[in-house]
C-alpha cells in the first residue's frame, strides 16, 4: 500500500495524485499532510518489507523516476508512523505537485480541431 504526503508549498495535491495513482491500480492509504516543505519529490519504502522496494520503484518511475531512498529513523508525516498497511510513502515535493501523471511523463495534451463541410 502506498501513502502521499504533501511536503509542497500546494494544498489538496497528496489527494489529487492519491487518485491518480489509484486508477493506475496501486493500493493507497490516505493522503497526509508533511511536516516539511521539499523542493523535490521522494519515494520512501519500509526497508523492513521485502516487497517495498520493487512497488517504490514502480511508482518512482510513474512520477518521472524520482529519487527512491529506505526508510530514515523518522517518517516526515503528520502522525510519524506509517499508514496502516503502507510500505512505500510518496513525500510530493513542489516539483511535481498539483501535476497529472501525463504531465510528469512528459506527454502534451494535443487538441484537435474538427470541420465539418456541408455539400448541397
């Protein structure tokens, strides 16, 4: 299971890429808010879980290979403890907050336009 925090200068932006990265069928915990403000994203894993590391990796990689790192002696969330259930926690820094997945991959958005021609 896999937690964000918001660790950016954005509000509501852990739940906005908690929903993304559901439909891209992670398990998630609920959004936090951090304690602390990162210029960066981080994909922190439970070195403790044999399991953790592979899922990090994936998700760093959604996310447009962001630095993955184990667990430090503290977890940077509001309550200091891992969501029930989680191993990885996702600290979404200012890089990449309020951004859709599409956009942290590098894909644009192309709009096509239409035209339809009436012949008598």
């Amino acid at each position: 299971m896999i937690q964000v925090v918001n660790c950016s200068n954005q509000e509501g932006v852990a739940g906005f890429l908690t929903s993304m990265l559901a439909e891209e069928g992670f398990t998630m915990a609920e959004a936090d808010t951090g304690t602390i403000d990162l210029p960066v994203t981080k994909v922190i894993y439970n070195a403790d879980d044999p399991a953790a590391f592979a899922v990090a990796r994936t998700v760093a990689l959604y996310l447009g290979n962001a630095l993955v790192e184990p667990n430090g002696p503290v977890v940077l969330s509001l309550t200091g403890t891992w969501a029930s259930g989680s191993s990885v926690i996702v600290l979404l820094g200012d890089d990449l907050a309020g951004k859709a997945l599409a956009q942290i991959a590098g894909q644009t958005t192309t709009e096509v336009t239409v035209t339809t021609v009436l012949i008598d």
